[in-house]
C-alpha cells in the first residue's frame, strides 16, 4: 500500500453536513460531504462530494459516447483547481490556535533560473525566538502553499486522466509539449500541481522539465487578477439586499462564538462574508489537523464547523449563481478567460489547433465562475468548488465529419452536455463575453 494512502486510512473520516443552495436566495439546505480526507469513504458513491480531493474522471466510472460508438475524441481542454494546500487565512493569534505544527520538510520548493544557474531550492524556517511569532503557526510550511499531500493528489489525478484518455481512449499517446499546452496561474502552487499532474501521467517526468504558461499577474485571467471596478460595483450592489445581508443576521450567534474562540472580532475581512473561517476550518481538517482550540480551552466545535461549511455553499452559489445581476458579475470578471476557451475551440473548428489537449491549473474562483459561465447552476445550485474539482470539455468527431462536445464536472457527463454540436458550445462560450469589457470594467 501507498504511505501516503495508508496514513489517510489512519484518519478519522468525518463526512460533515454541508450546504447545498436551493434557487432561493437565502435559502440553505444540507447535503453530505467529506471535509476530513482524500479518500472518501468506501460506503459512500464514488463521485461523493469531497472538498479535499474532488471526484475525477477514472478508468474505472469513464464510458464513451454509448450512442455513436464510432465517434472518435479529436479535442480536449480542461481545467482543475489546485490540490491541497495550508491555510490561506491567518487568525489575529496564529500560533496559539494551531496545535499541531504544518510540517513541508519532506516537500523541497524549487525555484531556480535555469542553466547555467543552481538548481537551488528553499525550505521555510519559523523560529522559536521570532519577536512576530504569535502572527503564524509552528513548522516548515508557508501561508497558502501546497502540502505533500496535495502534490500526491495531483499525481494521482494526473494518473488517472492518463489512464482514461491514454490507456482507455488512445487518445494522447505520449506526454509532450507538442500535443499538451499548459498553463497555472502566477501562485506557486498552481505550477506545483501541474508538475504533480504531469508526473503522474508519466514517472519520467519526476525528473524532467515540461513548461508552464503564465500570464502577468495584473491581467491574469485564471484566478481572475484583471482590475474591473464595474463588477466589484455590481457585486457590492446585490450583497447589499436582504438576500444576502439575511443570512450573516441570521448566523449572528455562530459569529459571536467564532469571534470569541478565534479573536477575529472587528476585523472586516472576517464579518463581511465566511470565506475566512471556511478556509481555515477545511485545510485543517483536510489535513487531519483537529479544529482550532485557543489557550482557554475554547474550541470550534464539529457543528460550526459544519455550518460554515453550509454558509460557504450558499455564499458561493450566491454571488456567482443565483444573486440578480450574479450572471453580469461573473461575465466581467470571468470574460477574458471565457474568451481564450472560445478562441481555442474555434482554433480546432477552423484547423489551425497545433494541441490535442490545453490544460489549466486554477483556484476555486476558477472552477465557481466555469461552473457559473457553463450554467451548471441552472442544473443545480453550485457548491464550493473542490479541492483538485475538474472540468472537462471534450470535443467528438462522428464518422459522418460532424463535431460534437461533451463536458464532464467532478468526473460525471453534465445533463445537457452529453452531446452538442460544437458551434452551438462555441455559441455558449461566446455568450459570457461581454463586448467591450475593458470600457464596462472601467467605467465610472
């Protein structure tokens, strides 16, 4: 057995209860989901919602197009979140609330110029004597980085991908820069994951080179970085109404006792949504990490764990789904990333795509805006995307020259995406692109 699976098995899995956003503004209701391992539980359906290691495609539940078994899979591209990661978010008192220290020491972050330079690499220290250490956790790992156990996952991903659509379809015969384009965001840990997913296609990458596409940080599109002060007007406008000012009155109480364990009160960043605390709670309880305690004894329990869970679906669904104007906010922010989707696409359309598979590596508000922008949430309310959450959109050539597209979220064929001509997909695409988005963005 794997060390890295046999020390998951050693965690207790806890399958929390999290929120599942029906149409309705304002309205939470519950739905399973594993927030305390990458395995999800055998007595559970394998494409269980798991928020630290999100369902993919897999040799074992991929089937072909069952009614054009002469079809032929021409095109791909696809995008994933990041693997596993410590916490994004610092509590006012770090190092009092973390018990068990982060520990990276078996994880070396390269970073080096290439020949003729060292190939050098950096470890982080966290001094016992820092005059600022009660601002961070003990250990070896940095703020947001990528842990051992999210390079696993992406490996395991990137062996799975390969096992379907190399293995099973034929479809990508060797990994190679000539057929595979990918691109990460600027964040370290986007990089680490694709070297992760390509390792995992192919060992013989563990130690060799393979590039990744980046693009300036201002501008770019994945996470999305580009300024657009015209949808942060439009998003501050419908998170100004009760639909959404309801909720944080109604969670009054859970805040308070967050505050008081946490230290958190006062602190804007903390009150006006619970991005925060659902990122804190779940990268340590991703990591088997207990929940924070501080030096009073006071402790999050399960519970509210458990309802900032449920809070983040519904914020999430919320801003990016079922807000008025939701449709408009995620246009200006995600246009530019839709309008490279449908350049590619029209690229294999007209004959001039050089690769088989574009690949992208993102964050989760990535995945919620694709999610958003594809219209997956008039399907069903959206969820906080994933850990490793993936979409797929493969493009099938029948044996009559027709093209067709089909999509896959979190490794299962979207209802309505199992088979559409791709000129109306390219339509779809075209659709979430608002003309002039630039003037829209910054117009006064």
């Amino acid at each position: 057995m794997n060390r890295y699976v046999a020390w998951l098995l050693r965690i207790p899995v806890l399958c929390y209860l999290a929120a599942l956003s029906s149409s309705q503004p304002g309205t939470i209701t519950s739905a399973a989901g594993v927030y305390s391992s990458s395995v999800t539980p055998a007595n559970l359906p394998w494409n269980t919602y798991n928020y630290c290691n999100a369902p993919h495609v897999n040799g074992e539940h991929y089937s072909k197009p069952t009614n054009h078994p002469h079809a032929e899979l021409k095109y791909m591209n696809a995008v994933i979140r990041h693997h596993k990661r410590t916490p994004d978010n610092l509590y006012p008192q770090e190092n009092e609330l973390n018990s068990i220290p982060w520990n990276c020491t078996n994880f070396p972050q390269f970073n080096f110029g290439g020949s003729p330079a060292a190939q050098i690499f950096h470890n982080t220290d966290v001094p016992s004597w820092h005059p600022f250490l009660s601002l961070f956790w003990n250990g070896t790992c940095d703020e947001g980085q990528l842990t051992e156990e999210g390079l696993m996952d992406a490996v395991a991903h990137g062996k799975d991908f390969w096992e379907v659509y190399s293995h099973k379809l034929g479809f990508l015969e060797h990994v190679t820069e000539k057929h595979i384009f990918m691109r990460t965001s600027v964040e370290t840990r986007t990089m680490q994951v694709a070297g992760g997913f390509v390792a995992g296609m192919d060992p013989a990458f563990a130690s060799k080179t393979f590039p990744v596409t980046t693009q300036p940080s201002p501008i770019d599109s994945i996470p999305p970085n580009y300024p657009c002060n015209g949808a942060n007007n439009v998003r501050n406008a419908f998170q100004s109404v009760p639909a959404w000012t309801e909720h944080l009155q109604q969670n009054v109480d859970l805040k308070a006792r967050l505050d008081a364990t946490l230290g958190t009160a006062g602190l804007a960043d903390w009150a006006s949504w619970y991005d925060h605390f659902f990122d804190t709670f779940s990268s340590r309880t991703c990591h088997g990490h207990p929940l924070p305690c501080n030096s009073t004894g006071g402790c999050v329990s399960e519970a509210d764990a458990a309802k900032v869970f449920a809070i983040g679906d519904f914020e999430y669904n919320y801003i990016w789904n079922a807000a008025e104007n939701a449709t408009t906010y995620n246009q200006l922010t995600f246009g530019v990333f839709m309008q490279e989707l449908s350049q590619n696409f029209k690229l294999f359309r007209d004959g001039s795509e050089s690769f088989k598979l574009r690949f992208y590596v993102g964050h989760d508000g990535t995945m919620i805006r694709l999610a958003s922008a594809l219209g997956f949430g008039k399907i069903a309310p959206l969820r906080w995307p994933a850990l490793g959450s993936e979409i797929i959109m493969e493009v099938w050539e029948t044996n009559k020259k027709k093209n067709f597209v089909r999509v896959f979220h979190e490794g299962t064929v979207v209802p309505g995406y199992e088979w559409i001509p791709l000129d109306t997909f390219i339509d779809s695409l075209d659709a979430q692109i608002p003309e002039n988005i630039f003037e829209q963005c910054n117009a006064s």
